[in-house]
C-alpha cells in the first residue's frame, strides 16, 4: 500500500475489505441510468396528462448525465477540499437520496430533479473511487483492481437490467428502491476505508514530477487520455441507441433478441476487463488505446455486414472486448499522470468526457441514420474508429522515438515526457522501471538513468542522482511521504 500525502492510514484491517468496497462502488455508477429502463413505460402512463410526458419520461434515463458532465470537475475540486474517504461517502448517500426519490416523490417535474441529485452523487463516486484505488495501490495490483472495477460495472449493468425488469413488473416506482444500495455500500466504506486528507494543504511534489513544475508529460496524457474517452464513448454509446431499432425493424425480432445482443457486449467488457491486468503488460497505454478502437472498428464493419441477428451479436463481442480494454487503461492512464494530490481533480475530468461522450451519441448519430441509415452509419463509426487507433498509434511510435533521442542526448529530465508506448512489463529507453518494479535491478549507471516514468509504468521512481533503496519485492510497498 501507498503513503501518498493524500492518504492517512488509521490502524490495519483494510485488505481485502477495502478492495470490495472500491470495486462495488464503480457499480453503482452503471445502476444510474440502467435500472430505470423498464420503467419507463409504467412513469408515462402514470403522468399521461403531464404535458410533454413521452419527452419527460424518457429524460428520466439521461437527466442524470448532464449533471454529472456538469458537475464531475467540481466534485474533483470538492475532494481535494474535504477529502476523498468524505467525498466518496457523500456521493453514496447523495446516490440513495436522489435515486431513490422516484419511489415517494409526487409528480413527474421532482423526479426529473432527483435524477440531478443522483447525478451529483454519481460524480462524487466515480471521481473518488478510481482516486482511491491510485492512493492505496501500486503496479499490477492497481491494475487488477481498475479491471474488476470496469468488470463488476459490465456485470452488474446486465444483473440490474434484468433486475429491474422484474421490479417494474410490481409496480414503476418500486424499481427506484434499487438505489439504497449506495446508502448499504456507506458503513463498509466508513470501516474499510482509511482516512484521508485534503491533498491541497502541505502535499509535497511526487518523485516522478519534474522539479521546474513545467513538465509537459501529464497535460498531453490527459488530453489523449480525455479525447480517448469521448471518442470511445460515443462509439460504444451508439450500439444500445440504434441497435434495438435495427433488430426490431429491420431483422423483424423481438425486444428479448435486441437486449441479448446489447448483453453480449456488456459481458465480454466485463470479461476481457477481468484480466487487464494480463494485457497491460503488453503494451502501454497509446498501444492499447490503438487495440481497443481497432476492435471497435472491426465490430462496427460486422455490424454493417451483419445479414442475421447471430452476426450482431459477433460484433458487440468484437467491441466489448474493445471496451474492456479501453476503459480500465484510460484510468490507468489518467491516475498515472495525476500527481497524487490532484487525482480527484483529474478523475473527474474523466467522467465529465465519458458522460458527455454518452450523452452526445444519439446527437451525433441521429443526422447519420436519417440520411444513410443505420447499417451505412456503422460503416461511417468503423472508418472514423480506424482514423482514431492510426492516430493513437503514430502518437505512440513518435513518443518511442521522442524518448530514444532524449536517452541519446543524455537529457533524463525529459523522460516521463517523451516516452514511448512501452509494454508496462518492459524497462523504458536508459531506464530499469517497469509495473510493479520494486528496485531490485537497480541500474548500471545511476547517475544516468531518466528521472521519469516510462509510458503508463508504476508510479514509483527512480531519481537521477542517487542508485534507488532496494525494496520488498511485493507490488504493494509503502513510500515515506
């Protein structure tokens, strides 16, 4: 476990208990939009005589998205101020107030405003809970916990789908109750969690930041790393919006067919996620980006293809696992480039480009399905998600060759910054660091090894002007602040 001087330990107990409460926190971020779906129908005909009410409705599913695109780089702001453990409680119980509102609230008006109180806490849990696990977790362990976290979001969307169609079936409003389950997460957060400090006060610069404070490194990850989000989002986004109406319409199936072919996406992100850890020591983050949007590309052209149902479904699969890839890489990537007292700050801009990634795919789609179709559009994705994995791709490869030059010139402060898209398990150029390295390699020349971080690598480095202090060698080690 990490000593970062956002992070106050308060006694032991935390392991495994910890980890479950940070995982099952990223489900309840899935339940804000999901679990209501089924509902829908039953909240239109209860306030039929409320003006607009097919609008209204609807936005019962998507109100919540623009508060969180709203207010996600706030809550980050918010975290630093009172803290991560106080944040991620508040978000909880703010989930339960506003999501659960649907089930006593009088009219269709206050609904709709609960679901930006939902939003609000959703905001809070994301932004704190990806924070955390950067906190308390170092090298493949981070790594691991970031693809469960992905993967109980994959599976607990299908579980709390099916769930709340059969509570709908009792009755619209009893469908809301599903959301008291942020207010059960809060007691094992109070007990599991440890303690945290405002970062802002007294929060010393990490090693891997470049003592000028001007280092270039964390501005250009994080716009990729946002841009990756938005792109990827709303490629992923456009299937549960416009495949139910290519099945129904087109494929003349039924609403069970369509929502088994959604599924089969939502699984193999939740599978694939499972072992990120494994693929991260693969390549690095510009190197997996690529990977994810070529499989979307490669999902989406067998979408447009698809002559039956069965097809559809090979390519959400193709795309889930792009997915899964995709999204606990760009956590990682994110978490790695923030310096730890400004995590919070920097997972909230993650959150704002996933909603806003979510909330803009029928907007931007919509135009495409009215002039080609919906099968010409999935061409007009694939192309566009080729573009994207070239893009990333050159990116990487000019960022090796960035880091070969900086070696040869012997200029190790610009190392973090132009380093390539190495494998997380490979050393970068004129450097012995690698995921989870824990010293025990240390380098021929010291003096000369770069100060900074190879792409995406552990976050624990090596200074340039002193040999490293052997540590244990575990992924989880505690650095003095």
């Amino acid at each position: 476990m990490r000593s970062d001087p956002t992070v106050q330990e308060h006694g032991r107990g935390g392991g495994s208990g910890r980890a479950t409460v940070l995982v099952l926190a990223g489900t309840l971020t899935i339940m804000a939009g999901a679990v209501v779906s089924p509902a829908i129908p039953g909240i239109r005909a209860a306030f039929a005589d409320t003006a607009d009410v097919d609008l209204l409705a609807r936005m019962i599913t998507s109100a919540h998205a623009l508060a969180i695109v709203l207010f996600s780089p706030f809550a980050g702001v918010l975290s630093e101020r009172i803290g991560r453990k106080r944040a991620l409680v508040t978000g909880m119980l703010t989930f339960a107030l506003g999501g659960s509102s649907g089930f006593y609230l009088p009219d269709l008006a206050s609904i709709l405003a609960g679901r930006v109180v939902l939003g609000l806490g959703v905001s809070l849990i994301m932004t704190n809970s990806v924070a955390m696990i950067a906190d308390l977790y170092d090298g493949t362990e981070r790594q691991r916990l970031l693809g469960r976290q992905t993967a109980a979001g994959a599976f607990g969307g299908v579980a709390l789908l099916v769930g709340g169609g059969a509570l709908a079936g009792l009755g619209w409003r009893t469908v809301f109750l599903v959301y008291l389950l942020g207010a059960a997460l809060v007691v094992p957060a109070l007990t599991q969690l440890p303690q945290t400090r405002p970062g802002a006060a007294g929060a010393r610069p990490t090693q891997d930041r470049s003592p000028s404070g001007t280092r270039r490194g964390p501005a250009t990850g994080l716009a990729a790393a946002l841009a990756a989000m938005f792109l990827g989002q709303v490629a992923f986004y456009s299937v549960p919006v416009q495949v139910p109406f290519l099945v129904e319409d087109h494929f003349h199936a039924g609403s069970v067919a369509s929502g088994a072919v959604i599924a089969v996406q939502t699984l193999t992100t939740g599978l694939v996620s499972l072992r990120f850890a494994a693929i991260r020591r693969l390549a690095g983050e510009y190197g997996l980006v690529t990977a994810a949007f070529t499989a979307i590309a490669v999902g989406y052209l067998v979408l447009f293809l698809a002559p039956h149902v069965a097809v559809l479904a090979l390519g959400t699969l193709v795309m889930g696992a792009g997915l899964g890839i995709l999204m606990p890489t760009l956590n990682s990537w994110v978490v790695n480039e923030a310096p730890p007292e400004a995590r919070s700050r920097y997972t909230g801009f993650l959150t704002t480009a996933l909603f806003l990634g979510q909330f803009l795919a029928p907007i931007v789609t919509q135009p495409l399905v009215t002039g080609l179709g919906i099968q010409p559009m999935f061409l007009v994705i694939a192309s566009g998600a080729l573009v994207v994995a070239a893009g990333y791709l050159l990116a990487g490869r000019r960022r090796t060759a960035a880091a070969g030059r900086a070696v040869a010139a012997g200029a190790p402060g610009q190392g973090r910054d132009a380093q390539g898209d190495a494998p997380a398990g490979a050393p970068a150029p004129g450097s012995t660091r690698g995921t989870g390295n824990t010293g025990k390699h240390p380098p021929q020349n010291p003096a000369a090894a770069p100060a900074g971080r190879g792409d995406g690598a552990s976050d624990a480095s090596a200074s340039p002007a002193a040999p490293p202090t052997p540590r244990a060698p575990h992924s989880l080690h505690r650095r003095q602040p």
